[in-house]
C-alpha cells in the first residue's frame, strides 16, 4: 500500500515538473491593437530631435526606408515588455530597409535613459521636450506605434505593447502595398 | 414485491414519456439549423474566444454570411471548415484538429476516467 | 516621491511581520513553547493596511506621482472607481491579495488562540506567513505598486472602460481573491497535518470549515464574475472558457471534490489521504491559475498585463506540489484507514464517484487550456481550444453529477440497498416525469432541456427529503432551529441553489434567440414574444465619457442601450447593453449601428439604411436570472455549512 501512494506521488512530482519548465518557459503573448487614427493615410509629421545618448535623429533623412515609431516611458508597464522585443525586431531588420526610433514620452531624461540601457539600446530614442512630437502624432498614453511607409505616409497605428512578430507581420503588409 | 410493482410502474411510466419525446422531437437537420452549428464552431476572428453565432463584430458577421453562402451552394460540413481554415488559418476553428496532436485532447479524458475508475474499484476491493 | 517611500515602508513592515512569524512559529514548534507569532500576524496586517491606505490615498486623491495611478486613475474618475482601481491591474491586485491572506492568517491565529501550543496550528500558521511572505516580497520587487512616476504628468489614462461602468468591479474581485487566498488555510492545515501525523480527531473538519468559507466566497465571486461580464461584455453570455475563467473554476473543482469527500472521513474516517491531496491540489491549481492570469502566456480578455511574474509563480507552484506530494509520499501509508468501501454503490462508493468526477473534469479543463501552448511549442501553430470542446466534456459530466445529486443523499452508509433507495426516491421521480410530461404537452420539448429539468427535479427531491429529515429530527429533539446547525443542511441548500443554477443555465443556452432588427424612430416589432420600440436618441457628456444612448422600450420597461466612449485612454469605446430581467426571461439589447451618416460617440454606421433609424441586437434568454438567483442560494447555503456541527456532536446536543 505504501508503493501505490509513493508511485501515485512520483507520477504527480514527474507531471509538476514537466509542467512548471513547460509554463516557466513560456513567453507573454503581446498584443497591440490596430486602431483607426487620423493620421493613417497622411503625411507622417515632423519628427527629429536629439538622441538619448547624444546626437540628432530626424525622420526626414529616413525617406525611402520603412520608419516604425514607437512613443514609449519609463514609467509604462507594457514598455518594459515591449522594449526587449522592439530592439530584436530591430536588430534583426537592420539592413533590409527598416528603422526603428523611440520617442521619449513625457518622462525625465534619467529616468528615460537609465530604462533604455536597462532594457532596449538596440534602437535609438529620440527625446521630446515639451511633447511637441507627442502632440503632432496625437499620443495620449504609451506604448503607441507608427509604422511609416518608404514615401513618408503613416500605414499604421498600433496601441498596446506590440511584439515583435505581430510587428514583422504588420511591416510586411506595409511594404507590399506601397 | 410490492416495491417492485411501483418500480415497475414507474418505468413504464418513464418509457411512455421517453418515448413522446422522441417522436415529438424538433427536427434538427433543416439548412439553418446546419448553418447555426457551424457558427457556434467557427471563432470570430478579431475575438479571443467567441463564436461568429453570438459576436457581433465585423469580421464575425461576415464570416456568417460565408457560412451561409457556402451552406446553400450545398458543400459539406467538413468542406466548409477546411475552406474557412485555410483563409484565417487553424486558430479559427475554436475546437481544435482531431488529428495529429489534437488527438491527445480526446484520449486523455478517457484515459483520466480509466485510471480514476481502476483507483476507485482497487480502492474499494481493499477490504 | 514621498508617496513611493511610504508605500515601499509599509510593505517592508509587513514582509517583517511575516517574516517574523514565520521565525517564531518555528521556535516555538522546535521549543514546544506557546508561540507569541499573533503578534508578528498583527505587524504584518498593520503593514499592509498601512500599504493599501497609502494606494487608495493615491488613487481618491489622483496623486499621479505613482506610475499605477497615472496609469489607472484619472481626475475625473468616480470615487468608486478610483476606488476598485486598486485592483484593475496586476501591482495593485496583489495589494489585495496580501491584505486578504495578512487578514486570514491573523484570523486563524486568532480563532485559534487557545490552542497557540499545538503543533498543528504552529506548522499550519507557519506555511501561512510564509505564503503571506512570498506575494509581499513580489511587491517589493518585480510587480511594485509604488513605482515613482518621473514625469510631471496632469492627467492619467483612466481605467480601462470595461473596468468602469459597472459598479459589479467592486464585488467580483474581493469575493473571488478571499476564495483564493482561503484556499490557503486548508493547504496549511494538509501540510501540517502531515508533518505532525495527526490526521484524526478535530483538524479535518475544521479544516473543511475554512474550506466551505473559501468556497463560498469564490463560488459567489465565479458567479458575480459571470454576471459581470454578462452585464457589460455585450455579447449576451456569461461564461466563455475563457483561460482566465478556467484558472478560477480549476480549484473551484477540486475545493468541491474534496468538501464532500471530507464528509466520509468525518462519518467513517475514509478518505484522509485522498482528502488531503484535494486540499493541497486546489491550493496548487490556485497559484497554478494565478499564474495564468498574471504571466500573460494564455490570451485573455480577463489577463493582466504580462509580466515577469510568470516564472516566480510557477516556482511557488512547483514548491507547493512538489512539498505536498513529498509529505504524503512520506507518511501517506500511515494515514491510511483501516477500513475500506463496503460496496461500490453505498454512499461512500458514490462519494469515491464524486471524486472522479471532479478531478477527472479538473485534469480535462487544465488540459484544454494549456493545450494551445503545448500545441504550439510542437507545432508552431496556433490553435484554439474552445466552447465547442469544453461543453462536450463538461454535459455528460454535469448529467452524472446531477444523478449523484438525486442519489447520494439517499443513500445508506455502508450498503446499497435497492428497495430503500427506490422507497426514498419514489416521489421525485414521480414528481420529474409528471414535470416532463406536462412540458412536453405545453410545447418544451428539446432534449437537452427535458432530460435537465428530469434530473433537476430529482435532486431537488432528494435535497428537500434531507432537509425535512433534519426539521423532523430537530423537532423530535425540542429544538427546530437546531436544524439549521443539522450536518446536511448547508450542504443540500446548496444543492438546491445548484439545481437552479443548472435549469438556469441549460435552459438559456437551449432556447436563447438572437436577433438583428433595424427601428425608425417611433416604430416598434414584436420579437420572440416581446415588444421592442425605438423612441429617439439621448446624448450624454460628463467628464468621465460621453455616450449616444438610445430610448428603447421592451415590453413596456425603458431601457438605454449606449455607446459609450470613456475619456483618457486613447478614448476607448464600448458598447453598453441594456438588460431587461425578470424571472421568466432576459432581453439583452445592444446598439449595433445607426442608419446614414450620423454617427455620434463612435457608433458603426450602416450606410444603406435610411438616417435616423438604429440596428439593435435583441437577445431573449429564458430562465436567465436563474443563475443569479442560484448563485445566491448557493452563497447562503455555504454559509450555514460554515456552522455545521459535527457527525458527532449531533448525537450528544
């Protein structure tokens, strides 16, 4: 009788520890939603400033490549799991026609900087005094996507954290139809 | 004896009953009755987890007007859920494959039943 | 910043508490001392009040130097709401988590004062505090609530707009996180048990009391979750199989499993090991189902937002299971009883039934819900795993359940003796195939429908024997009210809430129609019985969302079906259904779209239908308030049982 209750909790512990490396394993699903803008369709607005780590970035000069624009903060829970797929994204789509670029959202210089080391310095981020940038793009809570095609017209908005083979996907469907 | 006469009874009774119910059972097998259950296994496309019968979003709705459309040309069930997963892809079906690896969401019930009933009777010889 | 610094302080005075009791419950044990750890269980309470204070501080007074409130809370927020924003996202949930396990383990401290020497309640308090532990430490780290928010910002995203025109957002989360934690104490009390060998005398059933508290609450909070969505979702249902769903009915279906089972081992002192492996397993599937609705591995409309707790929360559940089946497999073979089933269809044999049932649908559900993971990892692909699925497992489990209903409490002890059984059963089965008869000749004759209401008149049959057994008992022995205190009287309340609960719900979903109507102004039909008119359009602005509500009467009753767009983030619309209720049926209207091109607060538009005229959805569910009415059944019936004396007792009062 022993062996049964023993054999019975053998079989549990194997099946627990199968499942919790499985579940441990897994990786938050991220979602953002397309959502309608007035933007869609226009002229991308101006976009240029000074990097976080020192520099200039400027949207003009990114003309003839696919521009993904992301408006993030520190202080934004779903930035801080965006960010690490945001900078694969970006590595992985470095020399076929594709640039990323933050924008600081309403946020303190140190605390921006000290998020962007920690999590995603794969991409630059561009800082937004005063939130003029912010106020062009219409953004009223991060995280926010643009996805700007090669001729300079926003294709796409994406609220919510976007991961990055929803956003591999969405930069595709851009490039096919412009 | 006695007992036995109203068990009797009683079942007859029952049969009675079973038996109405059957004969006056609403036929289930017209084109929107066909058309209503196919709904409830196709998932809305921009919904996590709800049927194109009770969602109301776009996509859902015309999802349904497919469902129809192909119900009326007279393809088959099996036809129609195939042509619907090869334009939204395997996830729209909101049960998944019987085959391959979905196999395991139907053998493993019984199985669970199985061992838990081999358990209970070993349990209960245990004297 | 002095906000973040208090808050942070006060979660570290709590996490010393628990910490603290932790400490001294174990020297107590290994001294074999009284153990002074109420007072640690005190600090760590106060702390975390402390903690909660200083949030809802935050969030009433819109202080936007914490990031959850800006991110949460907005200044034109209800007071309500700003309220239960506490626990709208993941940081400022487990704020009430802490509170309700701080609140429990000083209660069972407390409750169980005089008996502060024995080791049970020493090792019990222990596993407590260390839970207590855990989820503060969580706190302090990844999932903190007190982050500072750098930015000077004046204004914040508000709360979702699903998690704020409903006030039920401040009922569903409190009653289903005190059935989670609750879970906690009988866990405890297993692992305890365990440790000190001593499975008999008064620790299982008080055991099964903290359970049927848990129960009670998180069956309530199940069922408030259900009206919730039901009430603001729009789509007229209320349970989806939804991941999040499954995570809260897994040890829902375990903690039921193993209050009956615990019944056989207060009368024949059966079961103990089984029992106590349903006690560990529904705290197991509690922190197992928390980390689904916190991980963000599963999609869920009901899921937080993702989060690094993912692998810390299956830590605590790998730690739970794994000390759990550990212990038993260490003293299992001394716990067993030395008595078995006498026969297969005796009461206990129909218990041992009840068992397999309930765990044999929990191992089915768990598996269903991982399965797109599983599917994925090997595949690739996404799958889904939905209704379709679950409900064809879930219906022949539901109908044997409801067999046992009308059986078991019938049922001798011991034996099974046909003749008694159909002596006690006679007038319910009479009473069910009249009550089908009579259906079939007024017209109700699908199947589904028959052969649930046949069953539901059974056990409710053998719910009101009992319970006019126990009266009769009470009033043989002077005292009617005693009844009340009677062992099976909670329990076949219950039963009888459940029954309604089960017409409810076979009865909506078998007859529920769905229909699209288009209305001019002034004009009115007549559907599925019921006259639906449309009189005009109302619209409504406030700071808090602006709405186009629509004057819709059905069946004499005024209702405002809405579309309403909520301020602060991104100007989020929802739709908002309007429901009119009674005991007969429900009839859900929802604004679908507005004719023309006059389309205010972000209704579809239809272009092809003339301007002025609205598309509503009208569906008519039968029966539907049965579920709440049910659930309340059920609520109250639990918490007699919370009093039911024991086996027993019952002889001697």
């Amino acid at each position: 009788m022993k062996r049964s209750i023993m054999l019975s909790s053998l079989a549990a512990i194997v099946v627990v520890v199968a499942l919790s490396l499985f579940l441990a394993t897994r990786h938050p699903v991220l979602g953002a939603t397309e959502a309608p803008s007035p933007l869609l369709g226009k002229a991308a607005p101006q976009l240029s400033g000074t990097k976080l780590g020192g520099g200039t970035w400027s949207l003009k000069s990114e003309l003839g490549h696919v521009v993904v624009v992301n408006f993030w903060a520190s202080w934004c829970g779903p930035c801080r799991v965006e960010a690490p797929e945001l900078s694969a994204f970006a590595w992985q789509e470095r020399n076929k026609g594709v640039d990323l670029v933050g924008v600081v959202f309403n946020d303190s210089l140190s605390a921006a900087a000290a998020f962007a080391a920690q999590y995603g310095s794969l991409y630059p981020s561009v800082v937004d005094p005063g939130g003029v940038i912010a106020n062009r793009y219409g953004i009223t809570s991060p995280p926010t996507t643009f996805v700007i095609n090669a001729k300079g017209v926003v294709e796409a908005t994406l609220l919510g954290p976007v991961g990055a083979k929803q956003l591999e996907g969405v930069v595709a469907h851009v490039k096919a139809t412009s | 004896m006695k007992v036995l006469r109203s068990f009797a009874l009683w079942c007859v009774a029952l049969l009675a009953v079973v038996v109405f119910s059957i004969a006056l059972r609403p036929s289930g097998s017209g084109t929107l009755a066909r058309t209503q259950h196919l709904e409830t296994l196709v998932r809305c496309p921009a919904c996590d987890d709800l049927s194109v019968a009770v969602s109301n979003a776009t996509s859902a709705i015309a999802v349904r007007h497919e469902i129809a459309t192909k119900v009326r040309q007279g393809q088959s069930d099996n036809q129609i859920l195939t042509s619907l997963e090869s334009v939204y892809g395997t996830s729209i079906l909101l049960s998944p494959p019987s085959s391959g690896l979905g196999v395991l969401l139907w053998i493993v019930p019984l199985l669970v039943v199985v061992l838990l009933i081999v358990s209970a009777l070993r349990l209960a010889r245990r004297r | 910043m002095t906000l973040t610094w208090l808050g942070r302080v006060c979660l570290y005075v709590s996490f010393v508490g628990t910490l603290g009791g932790v400490i001294e419950q174990l020297r107590a044990l290994r001294q074999h001392r009284t153990s002074r750890a109420i007072r640690w269980a005190a600090l760590a309470l106060v702390g975390i009040v402390a903690a909660v204070g200083v949030m809802e501080f935050a969030l009433i007074t819109h202080n936007f130097s914490l990031a959850y409130v800006a991110e949460n809370n907005a200044t034109f927020t209800p007071l309500l709401y700003s309220i239960t924003g506490m626990w709208s996202a993941l940081e400022g949930s487990l704020l009430l988590w802490v509170l309700l396990q701080s609140v429990i383990t000083f209660g069972v401290l407390y409750y169980y004062r005089r008996d502060r020497g024995d080791a049970v309640v020493g090792w019990a308090t222990t596993v407590l505090f260390g839970i207590a532990a855990f989820f503060t430490l969580l706190m302090m780290g990844p999932a903190d609530p007190f982050l500072h928010n750098a930015a000077l910002v004046h204004q914040g995203a508000g709360p979702n707009a699903l998690l704020q025109d409903n006030p039920l957002v401040a009922a569903h989360p409190p009653f289903l996180y005190l059935g989670f934690v609750g879970f906690s104490v009988p866990f405890a009390f297993a692992i305890a048990m365990l440790i000190t060998g001593r499975v008999q005398d008064r620790w299982p059933l008080e055991q099964r009391r903290w359970t049927v508290l848990a129960w009670g609450s998180l069956s309530l909070g199940i069922v408030l979750g259900a009206w919730w969505s039901y009430q603001v979702l729009g789509w007229g249902g209320f349970w989806g199989w939804d991941p999040v769903e499954n995570a809260a009915l897994l040890p829902w279906l375990t903690a039921t499993a193993y209050i009956h089972s615990v019944i056989v081992q207060d009368r024949r002192g059966l079961f103990r090991v089984w029992n106590l492996s349903l006690a560990i397993a529904t705290f197991a599937l509690t922190i197992l189902g928390t980390f689904f609705t916190r991980s963000g591995v599963l999609v869920s409309v009901h899921a937080f937002s993702s989060s690094t707790l993912g692998p810390l929360l299956i830590g605590l559940f790998f730690v739970v299971v794994i000390s759990g089946a550990g212990l038993l497999a260490w003293r299992g073979d001394r716990l067993r009883a030395p008595v078995g089933v006498d026969h297969p269809l005796s009461r206990e044999g129909l218990f041992v039934a009840n068992n397999i049932l309930f765990v044999g649908f929990a191992i089915v559900v768990l598996l269903g819900t991982v399965f797109p993971l599983l599917y994925q990892a090997v595949n690739g692909t996404q799958v889904t795993v939905g209704t379709p699925y679950f409900a064809s497992v879930a219906a022949p489990v539901s109908i044997l359940l409801l067999v046992l209903m009308a059986i078991a409490p019938l049922v001798s002890w011991r034996s099974a003796d046909a003749r008694v059984l159909w002596s006690r059963t006679r007038v319910s089965a009479w009473a069910a195939t009249l009550t089908i008869a009579v259906l079939l000749i007024v017209g109700i004759r699908r199947p589904a429908e028959l052969a649930a209401v046949f069953l539901a008149v059974l056990a409710a049959g053998a719910a009101l024997r009992t319970l006019r057994g126990a009266l009769l008992a009470a009033i043989r022995r002077g005292s009617w009210r005693s009844a009340v205190r009677a062992p099976a009287t909670g329990g076949m309340i219950v039963h009888l809430g459940v029954v309604i609960l089960a017409v409810g719900i076979v009865t909506s979903t078998t007859y529920v129609t769905r229909t699209e109507v288009t209305l001019a102004t002034g004009q009115s039909t007549v559907i599925d019985g019921q006259l639906i008119g449309f009189s005009g359009f109302r619209n409504v602005s406030d700071a808090l969302r602006s709405a186009t509500q629509l004057r819709v009467s059905v069946d004499g009753h005024r209702l405002l079906p809405a579309v309403t767009t909520y301020n602060g983030r991104n100007g989020q619309t929802v739709g908002t259904p309007a429901i009119d209720s009674n005991f007969t049926r429900d009839v859900y209207v929802t604004f679908e779209a507005v004719g023309g091109n006059g389309s205010t607060s972000g209704a579809q538009v239809r272009n092809n239908l003339p301007a002025g005229s609205v598309v509503l959805g009208v569906t008519v569910e039968p029966l539907l308030a049965w579920l709440w009415l049910g659930g309340l059944v059920i609520g109250l019936g639990s918490a007699l049982s919370f009093f039911r004396r024991r086996y027993n007792d019952e002889v001697t009062t």
